[in-house]
C-alpha cells in the first residue's frame, strides 16, 4: 500500500532526525573540570526580582559564593513550581553533581525527601518543612519575633484600629506570623482587629495587589503581607496608608507607607552550612533561629513616620527577646473566643509553635479549612 | 457595611472587568467575521509584555498601549495568515497561538520580572470626580476606562449603523453569499482578526501596566479564556459583552471582599460561576435553529474556501 | 522566475506524511535562529534542549514518562478528530480523572488490597468520561457547540480539583498546605525499571496506541467515524449515526484523558494536588496534529513533545533560560505544521512567464 510505505519513509526522516541531532552536538567535556570543587545548588519558588522571599535567598547564596570563591561553584534554578515538576530540578541538580542542594519553599518538601533517598550520599537543605531524614535538614527562621514588633508599630501608627494581612497559604509557619503580629499590635493597642485575605499562592502581584485593595477598601490603614512581592507596599503607598513588608526592605517601592520590614537573612547560616559539608562537619538538623542568630532582622524603621518612642518600645523589646526574657507568644494569650490558652508566666513550646493552628483573640474570621 | 465600602467594590470591579471588555469586544468582532479565534489568551499577553517594556523604558502610556496593540496585531497576523490564506483549521491554529503566546511572553518578559512600574493615578477628573458619590462612580478612573466606554460605542455604532458593520455581519453568517456580492471575505477577515488582536493587545496593556501594575510570567492567568466565554455568554451582542465583563470581573474582586468580611465561600467555586454560566447561555441559545441564527454568526469556526465557490 | 498556487487535483499523501517533518525541521531551524539572537552558542543550546535531558538511561525514562500522557490522550482525542469532533477539554478530563481516582486513594488509604489500583483506573476512567458527557450530552440534544462547551469545563474541572484539594481532601497532618496525603503503597503504580520513574501507567499508553490502530485503522467504526468526519451529510445519508459518532468521538478522549489523571497521581506525582497537569491536555492536541491522528505518527510525535518539556526545563538549569521556551517551540512546531498542510491539497508551480 503507497501509504503505508509514505508513512515508513516518515518514521526513518523522523528517527534520522533524532539520531542527526544527537551525534552533531558531542557532549562538552566542561563537566569534569569542576569536579574539585563543591557544587552547591539553590531551588526558587518565584523569580530573584530585586525584593521577596526568593531575593533573600539569593542573596545568602551570593555569600556563600564571596566567602569560598573557588571552592565552591553555586547554581539557582528560579520560578520552579511546587509539586512534580520540582522533583524533576532536585533530581537533576543532584544528577549533575551538585552535593548540597537547598530547597527553598514548602511545597518542595515531599519532593525533596523522594530524591534524597534517591541519592543518599548528597545533602539536602529544605527550608520551612517539618520532615527531616538522614541526609536531609530543615531550616527556618523565628519570622514571628520580627512580627511581634512589627505589630508593636502597626498597632501604634493605626488610626482605624483596624489591621490587613495578604497571607499566602494557611500554614503554620503563616498563622504564626498573623499571631505574633496580633498579639504585638494588642500589647500597645487593645482595640486593634486584623483582617486576613487568603489569596493560595506565594507570589501573585496580581492577586496580591486586589486582596490589598480590597483591605484597604474595608477601611485597614496598615498593611502588611506574607506573600513574595512588592506590590502590598506599592499599592499601600498609592492609597496612602502604612505598609509593613516582609522578607525584603522595600522602602524604595513605598517611600511614605513603607514603616518597615521584617527581613529574613540567610548569609551567615549557608555559608555556615556550606563549611561544614567542606570539613564533613555536616549533619541532619533542625535549624530555628531569630534575631539573636541573626536570621532575623527589623528593616531600617521609616522615622518620619513612626515617632521616636515607639521605636524606643521596639528596640526594647527586642532587645529583651534577644536575651530571653521576653518570648512573643508568652502568657496570657487567648483565643479568638476570649478562652485563655497560654497562663500568665509561660509560653509556648516551639513544638507548639511549629503545630500552630489557630487564630489569637484580635483576627477576624476563620482559617480557611 | 457602608456605602463607602459598596462604592469602593463597585470602582475596583469596573477596574478588573476592563481588561475583559477589550479583549472580548475585539474577540466579539473576529468572531462576527465567522472566525473563532482561541489565541486571545496569547496575544494578551504578548500585549501586555510589549505594553509592559514600553512603558518601562519611556514612561508613556500613549506608546505602551501602541506597542501592545501592534503586539496583538502581529500575533493575530500569525493566525490570520494560517487559517485565513493558508486555509488550517481554527481551534488548533488559535490553541498553537495561545501556547506559544504564553511562552513568547515569558522568554520576552525574563527580565523585566517584578520590576515595578510607576503606577498611572486614576483620572480624577478635576470638580466632577469631587461631587460625593457621583463622583467616584463617573469620574475617578484611568483613561483607558473611559477609552473602553467609547471603543463600545464605537462597535455599535459600527456593527448595528454602518454599512460596514452589515457587510462584516453578512460574511460571518454566510461568506458564501458575501462573496456572490462582491465583497472579499478573506480581506475582511483579516481585519476582523487583526481588529481582534490590537483589542486583546490593549486589555494586556491595561492589565500589565495600570492594573497591576508589573509584569510575570503567565499573568493574564486565564482572562482570555473568560473573554472568549465572555462573548459566547453575552450571545455576541456588545452592550451585554460589557454588562458580563463587569459580571465577571466582579466575581474576582467579590472573593477577597467577602474573605475579609469573614464570609466563607469557596474562591474556586465563585471562580467557576463564569464558566458554568457561560454554558447555559449557550444551550439555551443553541436549542433550536432559530434562536442559534438570531444569536451567534452562522459560520464560526468553518473554514471559508474561496476555491470551491 | 515567478511561482504560483494552485490547488491540486487529488490531496497529496506524499504531502501529508512530509509535513511534519518539515514542520520539525522549520521549527529546529527557528530555534536556531532565536539561540543565536540570544547570542547563545547554538551548539550547547541544542545540546542542553535536546540532547542533555535524554542522554541517560534515566533521562529515557523520563521522555517516555512525559510522553506517556501526551500519547494516550492523542489517541483518545484522534477518535473524535477524525470525525470532526472537537474534543478540547481533555485537561479538564484529566483533572477530574484524577479526581476520582484520587478519591478512592484517599478514602482507601488504610486498605493493602490489590484490587486499589484496578478500581483507581476504573474511577478514573469513569470520572473523564462524565465529564466528557456533559459536551456529548449537550451538543447532541441542545445543539450546543462541543469546541465551546469542553473548553468552558476544563476550567470547572481544574477548579473542582483545587477546590478539593484546598478543602475537603486536605491532608489533615500536612499543616494546611493545599496538598492530600500521600498515597499508600497499594495506590501507587508500581516501577517497571530501577533507577527510573518508570511506572506501570505506560503500560497503559502503549496499549491505547495499538488498540488505536486497530480501532481506527481495522474496524468497521473507526471507518464510520472517518466518513462521518470527512463528509457530514454523506454520513447521514448513509445510514450512519451522527449522535453516536459525537458519544463516541468524546467519551474516547475523556476516557484517555481521565486514565493519564489516574497514572499522573498513581505515578510519578504519587498525591492530589492542586494541579496535575502542566497542560497536557492541551499539548495532546498539538499531538493528534502532528501525529497525523494516526496511532503509530502520534507515539512519535508525543515522544517529540515530550523532549520539548524536558528540554524547557534543561535550558533554564543549564542557560539561565525560561522553561517558557517550551511553549515557544511547541507553538511553532504547530504554526509550521498547519502551514505545511497547506501543500497537501495546494502545489507551487513554476510560471514560467507572465
């Protein structure tokens, strides 16, 4: 039959194509070369962008590669989804000889423990995550004590009593910064509400910027965010009211709204990380640190705005939370009921802290289910 | 709740459905040619990157909404040229168009991710926009809002009062009979397409430089295919594609409105409402032979041979 | 030397298994062109896009998991295309396959059984084909155009998905985060190759793809959809029945597509989550087309699709470009095959002069 021969001769141009393709293009010897030195790989939720939650990140892997200069070589692969996708970057990066592999959002937690099993002689980092392995670590930054005193100031500088909150996915590690800054607000200022906006995703400037209009429409007039980009503060600053920001100091996107920010630093601990797998120091932990680590820091607080004897509060207060006596999730807090849960003269356990999962008395309405 | 709170939803939701009444006013057009053009999603965002890099390097929104629709146009002319002179079939060639718009977009865009734009401040029409109430509901938008407005009076004008208008409607319910009379079916819809993407090149405009204002990857996020819903569900008829727009465009402001009202209703279920209307819409139109012909063009989505008359 | 078209007198068949060749071709030489615009070696950007993603045992793997979805909906999709009926909600049928397969996953998770999986794929398979009813249903007793009606539902479906997976499905000790538990053993498929993701779910596919060519090429149906695609009224005049042709045309590629849900969930992803998908449904289309909607072009050309997403995803570790350029190249590949159909039923031909 003609078209039964017309479709063979197809399938060989098809296959000859194929083959062509693949021997033109020898496989470059580039690989080999760099096999002394430590390849160190980096996977991103969102893009670097110049603010946000992945921007910081870069920037710790920019120390790493100042402080080893040619003992270690860094790779980042950006805006990699959460779920199946992510599970095929770990495993090249691990294929491709990267020994330490940091994985930097939520999601990539069952992905990561799938390939570490794969390769259980590479190391892998995952920040935020609550499971750990033998050659996998989680890390994670005490955000909630950069939220308490950044509830300090907004509960200070707001006029309607009336707080927002663009939060990205209802997971503890989010509760517990809705918590920690209501309960910050509340210690300066009992009459404050906090509105949450829900929006499931961590980086959506779209969706970020109509939960923050629809906040700020509700009468809010200070605003702050867990989600990764800037345009909380920019549309803060065009309705003129106070932003608070997260991850990155973005004074320069809100010039007027911006109060200040809790920034989150990596430097210190993946250059520590990274030293430790070069002197195979390097073991499985849970690493939780806060602003006496130095992972956590307030961004500069915007003075023309903020009156000197509240930034006075906060620098006390954080000075107490730095040397222990003063915890932000210390009694007596409530619920959303009015019930005590935490007496006078205690406070929670991180292992409460990491399982949180409800809302302190001052938060409008319910955790989505 | 307040009235000031009523109008603040009722401001923001004109906002939002803006980039829906470009994109399926223009869609509306093409498909009154006969031609289901299923790239708007692709040229919108093409639109919306150009528009985007335009505005970042010169500061002009005049230049960013002309790069955007020349954007759309030349994505349009893909799709013109492949099912118009080359004759391929309408669905594929529109899907290939979104697809590689999608992709285009985002290679395009690589750099100018999460770069912030200087936002354009509403209108605010001097006195007017200060009357309490009135006001805010007539006069404190941004001029692409007011441009939108007009381009709808426009096309009614055009469709139901001009000459042109009828020869255009005439091609899309029977090319056949258009070319009997002399009128080139295919020269007419190409402008039909092009009309299309200079539209959907707009409304990414509007998206990418005023809404929100930034650019990532993806960002129109399924408003094309809410505006080709859009002009089925408005049974192609221009004054209800701008009613269903607003309609549509409120859904997405209404969800975070009732989140901070503590109101639980799923987001996904109101962001299905759209669709599952649209789908109504259309079996009741299509039920019988004579609401389909009262309603939608005649020959959407077949092929036009000039060869086999 | 001028040239001119003409329509030929019979469509070339020649014609139409060499254009997507030259659909490949012109798509590689594109590519080439927009590398060296990039000022990227062409060489290594070649090499990265196609050659490093396949250039191990596990990286076949890989192309052949990849392209497992793609091949089986092409498959199922082709039953409708060839009687032109226009299928294109298969993403929405494979959410909601996964939906119901994933359901019984879930509600299952305690059982050890063996008969999980073979009632996964049943669920599955019932769960794209309700969903591919609605357009079936609607277009053959209201008229209403299918192209319309299952593209409107791939969004219900995907949102379904996400609805339940932000919701009701929630894994209860997964600290709120939009994702189901982790499937138990006994839902998930097992590895056909060590050191691979290779999974049982190919299997699958390969049947679809000789099942496909007996039913299209050998069967008395598969020549009755042809003919009711090729000539509507000649159809109707034959006795044959349209409404049957368009259930069927639609229940097939709901059918493949709810399985490919199934395999995605019990494979390589092994959970719901709030998407499944990174387009398959629509890539199958891309395909059908270039497959020729012929089983034996589509295993090859879902194996090319599939190397397009892996070779997206090399370029952005290795060149510091967007995965994007997937859908760059998938998008040309279809541009230049619906253009080079063009020549099947029109020729160029000297004019010698004017």
């Amino acid at each position: 039959m003609e078209q039964n021969k017309f479709f063979k001769f197809g399938l060989c141009i098809l296959a000859c194509v194929f083959i062509v393709t693949g021997f033109a293009f020898p496989v470059s010897s580039k690989e080999k070369a760099s096999k002394e030195k430590l390849k160190v790989g980096f996977v991103y939720v969102s893009p670097i962008g110049d603010a946000g939650w992945t921007f910081q990140h870069d920037l710790g892997r920019i120390a790493v590669d100042k402080t080893f200069g040619d003992k270690v070589e860094t790779k980042f692969v950006e805006n990699v989804p959460e779920g199946a996708e992510a599970e095929r970057v770990i495993r090249d990066l691990a294929k491709s000889g990267h020994d330490l592999i940091f994985t930097t959002s939520f999601g990539y937690m069952n992905p990561t423990l799938k390939v570490a099993k794969l390769f259980p002689d590479k190391k892998f980092e995952h920040s935020t995550g609550y499971k750990v392995a033998k050659n996998v670590g989680t890390y994670l930054c005490r955000f909630y004590e950069g939220r308490y005193l950044t509830g300090i100031i907004a509960g200070k500088m707001t006029k309607s009593n009336s707080l927002g909150y663009v939060a990205a996915f209802p997971i503890p590690e989010v509760i517990r910064g809705i918590n920690a800054f209501t309960l910050g607000a509340k210690s300066v200022n009992p009459k404050i509400k906090v509105k949450v906006i829900w929006i499931n995703s961590w980086f959506d400037p779209g969706k970020e910027r109509e939960a923050s209009e629809a906040l700020i429409d509700q009468g809010v007039d200070v605003l702050t965010h867990h989600t990764d980009s800037t345009a909380p503060t920019i549309t803060a600053e065009e309705k003129g009211v106070y932003a608070i920001a997260y991850h990155s100091d973005m004074s320069k996107y809100g010039p007027k709204a911006h109060l200040t920010a809790t920034t989150h630093v990596w430097d210190k601990f993946y250059t520590q990380i990274t030293d430790d797998v070069l002197n195979n120091k390097w073991k499985s932990k849970e690493i939780w640190g806060g602003i006496k680590d130095g992972m956590i820091e307030l961004a500069p607080i915007n003075t023309k705005a903020v009156p000197s004897d509240v930034v006075k509060m906060v620098q006390k207060t954080e000075k107490m939370i730095v040397d222990g006596s003063f915890h932000p999730f210390q009694g007596p807090i409530k619920n959303q009921k009015g019930k005590i849960i935490v007496k006078s003269g205690s406070h929670l356990t991180d292992k409460d802290l990491l399982g949180m999962n409800y809302y302190v008395e001052g938060i409008l309405g319910n955790i989505p289910k | 709740m307040n009235i000031d709170i009523l109008l603040n939803i009722f401001v923001a939701t004109i906002a939002a459905g803006t980039p829906l009444v470009y994109a399926a006013l223009g869609e509306l057009i093409t498909e009154k040619s006969g031609v289901l053009n299923l790239g708007v999603e692709g040229m919108m965002l093409v639109g919306a990157i150009s528009g985007f890099i335009a505005m970042a390097k010169t500061g002009s929104l005049v230049f960013a909404v002309l790069c955007g629709m020349a954007a759309g146009i030349l994505m349009s002319l893909i799709f013109a040229f492949l099912v118009l002179t080359l004759m391929a079939n309408q669905v594929a060639s529109g899907l290939a168009l979104t697809i590689f718009g999608i992709g285009i977009s985002a290679f395009i865009g690589i750099d100018y991710t999460s770069v912030a734009l200087k936002g354009i401040p509403p209108l605010n029409i001097p006195f007017l926009s200060d009357i309490p109430f009135i006001g805010r509901i007539f006069f404190s938008y941004d001029i692409l809002i007011y441009l939108s407005l007009v381009l709808l009076t426009g096309i009614i004008f055009f469709l139901y009062k001009s000459r042109a208008g009828l020869i255009l409607r005439a091609i899309g319910e029977n090319p056949k009979s258009g070319h009997a009379l002399g009128f080139s079916v295919i020269g007419i819809r190409y402008l039909a397409v092009i009309f299309g993407g200079a539209m959907a090149g707009i409304g990414g405009v509007y998206l990418a430089v005023l809404y929100t204002p930034m650019w990532v990857e993806g960002m129109v996020a399924g408003r094309g295919w809410i505006s080709i819903a859009l002009v089925v569900f408005a049974t192609w008829r221009p004054l209800r594609v701008i009613a269903g727009a607003y309609l549509f465009g409120g859904v997405t402001i209404i969800q975070f409105h009732i989140q901070g009202f503590g109101i639980e209703i799923s987001s996904q279920f109101l962001c299905m409402l759209p669709y599952l209307a649209t789908i109504i819409v259309l079996v009741i139109i299509s039920r019988n032979k004579n609401t389909i012909r009262l309603n939608s063009p005649a020959s959407l989505g077949t092929t036009y041979h000039p060869a086999t008359n | 030397m001028l040239f001119k078209i003409e329509p030929r007198p019979d469509p070339s068949k020649k014609m139409k298994y060499l254009s997507p060749l030259i659909a490949v071709v012109m798509m590689l030489i594109t590519g080439l062109i927009i590398f060296l615009i990039l000022g990227k070696n062409p060489v290594s950007a070649f090499h990265a896009f196609f050659i490093e993603p396949v250039n191990d045992f596990y990286g076949l793997g890989e192309l052949i998991i990849k392209a497992s979805p793609l091949m089986l909906i092409g498959v199922g999709l082709t039953v409708g295309f060839r009687a032109n009926i226009w299928n294109i909600g298969a993403e929405g049928q494979l959410a909601m396959g996964a939906v119901f397969a994933g359901g019984i996953a879930i509600y299952f998770s305690n059982s050890t059984s063996v008969f999980i999986i073979p009632f996964m794929f049943i669920a599955g398979a019932f769960g794209g084909m309700l969903w591919a009813c609605i357009p079936a249903f609607l277009k053959t007793e209201f008229n209403a155009n299918e192209i319309l009606v299952s593209l409107m539902l791939n969004y219900v479906g995907i949102l379904i998905l996400s609805l339940l997976t932000h919701g009701y499905w929630k894994d209860p000790n997964g600290y709120g985060f939009p994702q189901s538990i982790l499937f138990s053993e006994s839902a998930l498929l097992p590895i056909l190759i060590e050191g691979t993701r290779l999974h049982a779910g190919i299997i699958i596919s390969f049947l679809a793809i000789f099942i496909g060519w007996i039913f299209l090429l050998k069967s008395f149906i598969g020549f009755q959809l042809q003919v009711s695609g090729l000539a509507y009224n000649a159809a109707s005049y034959a006795g044959f029945k349209y409404k049957k042709m368009v259930w069927f045309g639609l229940l097939a590629g709901g059918l493949a597509a709810g399985l490919a849900g199934v395999s995605e969930i019990s494979g390589p992803i092994g959970q719901l989550l709030p998407s499944v998908s990174p387009g398959y449904g629509f890539a199958a289309i891309i395909v059908a087309f270039v497959g020729r909607l012929h089983p034996g072009g589509i295993f090859l050309s879902s194996l090319l699709v599939a190397l397009l997403y892996l070779g997206g995803e090399s370029v952005q570790m290795n060149l510091d470009l967007p995965s994007a350029v997937t859908g760059i190249f998938q998008g040309m590949l279809l541009f230049y095959l619906l253009a080079a159909d063009f020549l099947i039923n029109f020729r160029f031909k000297v004019k010698s002069k004017l």
